[in-house]
C-alpha cells in the first residue's frame, strides 16, 4: 500500500562496515538522488551526509538507524516534516577554538538555508568517546558517559525543539585507517557515531544524527580519493547533519499517523550487508528487497550465508534496480 499514491522505499547503507558505495563521505547521494526523483525514499544519515555537503533532496526521509529498525518493526510511523527545530548538543570536552567553529557553521547554515537552528546546549560533563577499528575492519567504539547527554538533550525539547544534532570530541582518526583517504576500508568514526546517536533516538524518540569535532580541524592538503574527498576539506562536519535533520520526518507511536511499515514498497541493500532488522522484517512482511551487487562491504553476510530460500532480489547495479521498481 503505497502513501500518498506514490512508490516509497528505504535505501540504506549501514555506517562504518566498509561499503564500496556509501562507506565514506556521500558518495551513495548519487545513486540515492536517482532513487528520490522517483519515488519518496527514507534514507539513513550515512547514505547522504558529507560533511560540509550533503546529498539530501526533498522526497527524502532522513532516519537514524535505530528509529529505522524500529519502523520496519512496526513500532513507529514516521511524520514527513521539514523547518524542523533543531537543538545542537556540544560535548563539554571541545576546546573553546573548536567550539567557536562550530557555532560559526550552524549560524552559516542557518543563514544560508533558513533553517531553524533553535538552540545549543552543552552537556555538564565530558561525554568520553573512544573509537577503533575491530580485527574485521569494522567500526566500533565506547561512549564513557553517554548518559551526560540526557539533561542537554531534555533542556532542548523542554525549548521547542524537534529534532536534535550531538556533536562530540573525537581524537583525531587518520591514523586509525590511513587506507580511508584512499577510498579503502571502513570509516574509523562511524560505528560510535551509531551508538551515539542510537541512544538518543530510543531514549527520547526524536529525529537525530551525529556529527564529530576534531581537535585538529586545520584542511587536509594532500590529495585523497574523491570518496572521501568531502571530509578533508572542511574543519567540520555539522553541516551535512543540520541540513538532513532539518527535514527529517518526526517519529510517532500513533499507527494512524504518517508513514507506516505497510506503505513501504521496496528495500535497497548493499549486496553483503543483509544481516541488518530491516532485511529480517522486510522479508517477513513480503518486501521487496534487492541486494545490489556493485555495493559491497566488510561484513560478507549475504542471500547465501543467512536467506537461500528468500526471495530477495540479487540484482547488479542499483540503476537496475531502479528500472526493476518502476516497472514493477
């Protein structure tokens, strides 16, 4: 059953396992642009965000992952909404440079693209991230204190806002993956970034993403592939997310409201990265899902590992599989 009578699909590439589309700085926004001109497409962050740019267009639904999971649960509706009132928060643990940098950007991005960046906060106490690279060459990482950023975040909504940006220190990442600015492996940030913007969605049920500040924010000189280009030129990466949040659909518990899981017509995955909730539910609930070949990651979990007897969809090139929803 379709919303609106228009097709609607999710087109998602998990964070930080490598994917040779969509593992680094936007360059899935191509391939998902092409998507949204057609149908309306709930995306997750990593698929568009790159850094001082972003690849979100207006028939997309920006989703974190964990409210993603949730959806294709069946648990949420998702709102379509844009002007959003965003709440910033700023981790304790940025030096006062850095931070100023940051403010400058959001006042940029808000004067540039009227967005209503409604108010900052800055958590009471040093929110603690640690990030690595697993022996797998996935992302992963800790939050020491995550729960710092409960009362910013409350303060936040208790002044309007609707959707929240989290931007925390990170020590510098070059040399966790000195391969990634050459279009290889993983990014080292994204799966805390997960975890980060996880715990947000599932404790306060709005729309969230996460953005990282570096202590080191001088533009990279050197020449890197164009994949990952987006990050090296820019001391920071709070625009891309301010840009996608601000029409990010709202997250209700209301089945009568919004977008449902039974108006979703199609999933598109990286062809080896199927071990995910909305590939388990999709197949439960008889969506069709394609695993594109030209994508594929770290993980190494795919239709022969997990789904032989499924009806997913192998299917070569994600223009091949735009052909096949449309047509079908």
């Amino acid at each position: 059953m379709s919303y609106n009578n228009e097709k609607i699909g999710a087109f998602i590439v998990p964070t930080g396992i490598g994917a040779s589309i969509g593992g680094y700085a936007g360059d899935a926004s191509k391939y998902a642009r092409k998507f949204a001109q057609a149908t309306k497409l709930i995306v997750n962050p990593n698929v568009v965000n790159a850094a001082c740019f972003s690849g979100i267009t207006p028939n997309m639904l920006y989703t974190e992952g964990y409210s993603l999971d949730q959806f294709f649960k069946g648990k949420i509706n998702l709102i379509p909404s844009s002007n959003n009132k965003i709440g910033i928060i700023y981790d304790k643990a940025i030096p006062n440079e850095v931070l100023n940098i940051h403010i400058n950007t959001q006042n940029a991005v808000a004067t540039i693209y009227d967005i209503d960046i409604h108010a900052y906060e800055i958590t009471e106490e040093n929110v603690g991230v640690e990030f690595y690279l697993t022996e797998s060459g996935i992302s992963a990482g800790d939050v020491k204190n995550i729960r710092t950023l409960d009362k910013s975040c409350q303060k936040l909504l208790d002044k309007g806002c609707n959707a929240i940006a989290i931007v925390c220190l990170f020590e510098d990442a070059e040399d966790d993956n000195e391969e990634y600015s050459q279009g290889i492996g993983a990014d080292p940030v994204g799966g805390v970034e997960a975890i980060i913007s996880h715990y947000i969605s599932k404790k306060f049920k709005v729309p969230c993403a996460h953005a990282p500040a570096f202590l080191d924010y001088t533009i990279y000189p050197n020449l890197v592939n164009p994949k990952a280009s987006a990050e090296y030129i820019t001391p920071t990466f709070l625009p891309c997310i301010l840009l996608g949040l601000s029409q990010a659909p709202l997250i209700t518990e209301n089945r009568s409201s919004g977008i449902n899981i039974s108006n979703i017509d199609f999933l598109v995955m990286p062809y080896n990265s199927l071990g995910a909730i909305p590939v388990f539910e999709a197949i439960k609930r008889d969506i069709k899902t394609y695993a594109v070949k030209e994508n594929s990651t770290e993980l190494c979990i795919s239709k022969e590992t997990l789904f032989q007897n499924s009806k997913i969809i192998e299917i070569d090139t994600y223009e091949s599989a735009l052909k096949d929803i449309l047509e079908s």
